[in-house]
C-alpha cells in the first residue's frame, strides 16, 4: 500500500509540474517569440526588420495560412526562399504549438 501511495504522489507531482511548467500561449509568445516578431506581433524589432518578417496582425497574413501550418512551423522552423533556416523550430510540444498558434490568432487586428 505504501509503494502504491508514493506511486501516487510521485505521479500526481509531475503532472502538476509538467501543467506549471507549461505556459499559456500568450506568456509563451512574449518569452520565445517577441523577440524577432515583436510583443504586439507587428515584426518592428531589429531582427523582424532585417528578416523581413510578416505582420502578424495584419488580416492578409492570418489568412494567408491554417493553424495546422502555422504549428508545422513552429515545431519544425522556416526556411526562406534561398534555403536558409529562417526561424528556427521552437523546442515545445505540440499542444504548446497549438497555444503558440492560438496568441497569434489573437494578434488579429
């Protein structure tokens, strides 16, 4: 009984932290994206500038591809038209993807 209970707990505290752990897709987008694409998604930062990264909250780009490319993005990176890794992929799960996603969405003008 005792091997079981701290089976238990031990269980219980990894899924607690593993949930902690995991950010919501708004803090995440601020830490490990707002760097190059900026806080408020618009791509106005050195580097957005000099990758030429697209607008996040302009209409025609949130159109411009689904959620299921967006995530195939985010786990696997970009490369640009010469070749060249442009955004490099992202070390999350795929559903941190999809809530990276979901912040993006919600950069929408």
């Amino acid at each position: 009984m005792r091997t079981f209970f701290s089976a238990m707990m031990a269980l219980v505290f990894a899924l607690g932290t593993a949930g902690a752990a995991r950010a919501d897709g708004t803090e995440m987008f601020g830490k490990k994206c707002a760097g190059c694409h900026g806080k408020d998604g618009k791509a106005q930062t050195s580097m957005g500038k000099k990758l030429g990264i697209k607008d996040l909250t302009d209409a025609k780009v949130q159109a411009g591809s689904t959620d299921a490319q967006w995530e195939k993005i985010i786990l696997e990176g970009y490369k640009g038209a010469d070749g060249k890794m442009v955004m490099p992929a992202m070390k999350v799960s795929p559903d941190e993807a999809k809530a990276l996603v979901k912040a993006c969405r919600s950069l929408k003008k």
